[in-house]
C-alpha cells in the first residue's frame, strides 16, 4: 500500500476551503488546511506536502509572495503549486505562472476538473519534463524532431523559421502547460530577450497557420498566454 500524497490548502474562505478538504479527503488525500499564508508557510516548514492548493488574495501575506518565498527556498523550488484564482485576475495568474506556479483554477471552478489537474502535476513533477536530445514529438498527426529542426504534419515536412520552430518545441514539449508570452520568449531566445507580447502573437499566428490541421494544437490561454492541447 503506497502512502497517501499530502495537499496543503491554503484558502481563506471558509465554504470553499471546507469543499475542497471534503473532495480531497474522498479521493484519497491526506490534506491539511489553512486560511492564513503565514500559517502555510509554517506548515510547509514543518512537513513539506507533496502539492499545494494556493489562493492568491489571501489576508496578510498573498498567494503571489508564498509562491516567490517557495521558489527561492531549496527545499521547496519545486513543491507543486495550483494556484486558486478569481475571475479577472489574469495579471496575477501571469505574475504566478512566471514565478514559477505549476498550474492555476480560476473560482468557481468544477471539483472533478481540479482532482485531474491535481493527478496531472503529481505525475509531471515525478518525472522528467524536458525531452531529450534525439528523442521526437508525436502528437496527433504532428511530429516534431527537436534536435533535427524538422516538422512534419500528416506526413508533409513543414518549413518553420527558427523562432517559429523554438516556440513549437518550447510548448509542444510540455503539453497541457500554459506559458505566458515573457515565459515563450524567455525559452526561445534566452534570458530577458526584449521583445514584445504582440512579436509572440505574431510568432503564434504565423506557426498556427503553418501547422494547417495541426493548428488548433496550440491554444490561446485568454488574458494568460499560451498552451499546447494536452493529450485526451
Ligand atoms: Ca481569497
């Protein structure tokens, strides 16, 4: 019998933190739970778990300056964390994102959809993110060949320019993420590359085009940034 994972919920309101300890519970978790950042942070440092459920307006500290406390610590750089959001808080979503955040809800969300992104970063973060040198992207009819620069749908190579190509394997390589544009540009060309979030657009739209059936892959994250399809 395996050990059940631990969530930490940090939430301070009250019906949805009671809602989420309650769902947790029934699918298997071992959960702790509290309203107050501080707090969670003492929890954390006491008994790491293995996932954290993160609300970002939070009283005192915020859900955005636990993240970036987390991410500077060794011991926690790479802690899973959902952060739980509300609607119109897209700026906060993209700070997170890039503060290194695995994923994120937007409330209200549905109990069914966050056990499966649960499920999705327990299983990322266990094993190896990047693909390595050599090793080929199927997906669909899409195969991508990262070391050779060579992109093939439905059998038809596909001529990309080399940003267009860094961008596909930067998101393809790790379906289901959502990448802000900083992030893209970030994996594209390095370090603080300064470009603006219209050059990305452009960057998507021409790659999409490109891509013809295999377009619709990469989808527009509203407000946030971009993701390849995760696979169903
Ligand atoms: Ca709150």
């Amino acid at each position: 019998m395996t050990e059940n994972k631990t969530v930490l919920v940090v939430e301070d309101e009250e019906d949805i933190l009671a809602l989420l300890q309650f769902n947790l519970i029934k699918a298997g978790y071992d959960v702790v739970c509290t309203t107050d950042g501080e707090e969670g942070l003492q929890k954390i440092s006491e008994r790491q778990p293995d996932l954290i459920l993160l609300d970002l307006m939070l009283p005192g500290i915020g859900g955005l300056d636990i993240c970036r406390k987390l991410r500077s610590e060794e011991k926690t750089t790479n802690l899973p964390i959902i952060m739980l959001t509300a609607r119109g808080e897209e700026a906060d979503v993209v700070q997170g994102l890039e503060l290194g955040a695995d994923d994120y809800m937007t409330k209200p969300f549905s109990i069914k959809v966050l056990l499966a992104r649960i499920q999705t970063v327990l299983h990322r973060k266990s094993k190896r993110e990047d693909v390595s040198p050599g090793e080929k992207i199927v997906y669909g009819e899409l195969v991508v060949h990262p070391d050779r620069n060579t992109v093939k749908v439905a059998g038809d190579p596909i001529e990309l320019t080399y940003t267009e190509f860094r961008v596909l394997v930067t998101l393809a390589s790790r379906p289901g993420w959502v990448f802000t544009r900083y992030q893209i540009v970030n994996a594209v060309r390095g370090e603080d590359y300064a470009v603006t979030d219209r050059a990305v657009d452009v960057q998507i739209a021409g790659l999409r085009k490109k891509l013809g059936v295999c377009g619709p892959y990469i989808e527009t994250v509203r407000g946030v940034g971009y993701r390849f399809r995760e696979a169903t």
